[in-house]
C-alpha cells in the first residue's frame, strides 16, 4: 500500500512539474500607426459613418490556439500558446483603430449605427504562420455602400524577423495593419 502511494506521488509530482504554462496573446499595435484621432466635421455636417462587422473566421481559426502551417497541406494549433480573447473581436476591434487612423474623416465603428451607414464585412480565411519564415494574413472584404458593393481580396505575407509566438503575433499584427490600409485606400477612392 504505501509502495503505491509512493508510486502515485511520484507519478503527480512528476507531471506537475513537466507542465508548460499557457501564454496568451493579444494583438499589438504597429509603431507606424499614429494615435487614434476622432473623426472630423464641419460644423453642421456629420462625418461618414462606416460599420465594421463582425469578422468571418473558418472554425480552424476561431478556436483559442494560435495556428501554424508546418506544410502546404498542414496545420497545428497552439495548446499553450493562445488568443487572449477570440481572435474574431481582436480582428474587428484592432480593424475599427485602423481605419479610424486611416479615415481621420470618417465615423468608424463595430457598433449598428441609427439610419443607413456604409458596412465592411471580412472574411479572414488565413492568419498564420508558416514553415517558409514568414506569417500569412488572406481573405477578402466586401464594402455596401448604398446599393453598391465593392468586393476585393487580400493577400498579405510578412516575413518573421525571429523566432515563437510572440514574434508571430507581432508580425500578423502588422500584416493586419497593411491589410487595413489597403481597405482604408479603396474605400477613400
């Protein structure tokens, strides 16, 4: 009996000191952006006003665990490596700062504003890193403006200037900021 308790003790203590701790992640802001500016009006007159949709996420992408393409038809999620909050939300919020920076002029939120505002929805159908050195942001926009729509891929691939996730996160978060200034250029055509 105490030859299995020992055993057993032996066992817990040896797993318990095996375990990694688990890191979250949150997307960064890029040292290029400038500090988000409220949007300007003229006296009388009311900026545009853009709403921002909750992002498309394939369901690879919308669990916890950051991914990692190991081969052009593989991919490992992090255990221990995870989004502080749903990548969705992260991606909307961090987009709306964007273009709010980029759009001085316009009203950009993720909230429904009253009457007829102009809409963005985004499909994010990758946003990882890969096996060849570099983090891969891809997916497609399509913008409502009235009875009009406006639809444009994306495809952005940033090289990694180190190693691990934390480095990952900082290069997709810049990926996703020159994703926001090409949406940002077409929508102020």
């Amino acid at each position: 009996m105490k030859k299995c308790l020992l055993l057993l003790f032996a066992v817990c203590l040896t797993a318990c000191s095996s375990t990694h701790s688990t890191k979250y992640y949150q997307l960064t802001a890029s040292n290029d952006r400038a500090v988000t500016t409220a949007s300007t009006s003229v006296l009388g007159q009311q900026p545009k006003v853009l709403w921002v949709e909750t992002i498309n996420l394939p369901d690879a992408l919308a669990g916890s665990g950051i991914a990692f393409q190991t081969s052009e038809v593989q991919y490992r999620l992090a255990e221990q490596n995870l989004w502080a909050s749903p990548l969705d939300q992260q991606l909307q919020q961090s987009l709306v700062t964007n273009l709010s920076n980029l759009m001085p002029n316009w009203l950009v939120t993720n909230t429904l504003p009253d009457g007829d505002p102009d809409s963005l929805t985004v499909t994010v159908t990758a946003f990882q890193g890969r096996w060849d050195g570099h983090a891969l942001v891809q997916g497609y926009w399509l913008y409502h403006h009235h009875t009009d729509i406006l639809r444009q891929p994306f495809t952005i691939v940033v090289p990694l200037q180190g190693n691990g996730y934390g480095e990952l996160v900082k290069v997709l978060s810049k990926a996703w900021y020159q994703a926001s200034q090409q949406i940002a250029t077409q929508i102020n055509l």
